[in-house]
C-alpha cells in the first residue's frame, strides 16, 4: 500500500456524498446566475439613462436646426448643435457596447444554465464511504 492510502485507512477519511456535491455545485452556480443577471440588470439600466439623454439631445438638436433657418440663428446655436451631435454619436457608441456586453453576459448565462442541466443530480441512496474501514 502506499503511504496515502495508509493515512487514509489510519484515519478512516470519509468522501463526501454526491449528494453534497450537488448542493454545492448548484449553489456555486446560483452565485455565478445570480451574478449575470445583476450585471445584465446594471447594463439596462444604464442604457434607459442612456436613452433618455439620447431623446433629450435629439430633441433639442431637432430645435436649433429648425432656429437656424430663421436670422434668430446664432454663433452659440451652431455650437451648441454640434455639441449636441457629439452627445448623440457619443450615446450611439456605448448603446452599442453596452449591447455586446449584455449579448456576451446571456451567452454565458445561458451556457451556465444548460451546463447545469447536464449535470446529473446524485443518486438519493448514496451515503459517503469510508476508505480503508474494512466494510
């Protein structure tokens, strides 16, 4: 024998239940689908902020632009305008990140789900061994 299973057998070490197992993996993936969901909630929540913004700069770009056909135009509409135009391509530019982020997070949710349906539950009989006890 080697050593191992000499200080196994002295010390009667006992493997955990499949049962056990089980619990544990499905709670170590909880936390990990608990975990996507929160960071895919953050990702919504930051494109509805987004959003809004993007309404409000459309809006009032839309508004200058009209202005601007009328001699009422000023030097600080045309800036503004631009400014604006800067915001919205800027907002355009993170809603598309943003939609790769939450595009990428459901992949791994997904796959994290079904991982854990392919994982089989223990047999309800299985009680933990002892190694090295003679039974």
């Amino acid at each position: 024998m080697t050593w191992f299973v000499l200080a196994m057998a002295m010390f009667k070490f006992r493997l955990r239940s499949p049962a056990r197992d089980h619990q544990t993996d499905e709670a170590r993936f909880g936390r990990l689908q608990n975990f996507l969901d929160q960071m895919i909630a953050e990702i919504d929540l930051e494109r509805k902020g987004l959003g809004a913004r993007y309404e409000s700069a459309t809006a009032d770009a839309a508004f200058l632009l009209e202005s601007q056909d009328s001699e009422a135009s000023t030097e600080a509409n045309r800036r503004r305008v631009d400014e604006l135009t800067a915001i919205v391509r800027g907002v355009e530019r993170r809603m598309k990140e943003l939609t790769r982020q939450k595009d990428l997070l459901k992949q791994l949710n997904d796959a994290g789900r079904e991982f854990q349906k392919t994982t089989a539950a223990p047999p309800m009989t299985a009680q933990p061994q002892a190694v090295g006890s003679g039974a």
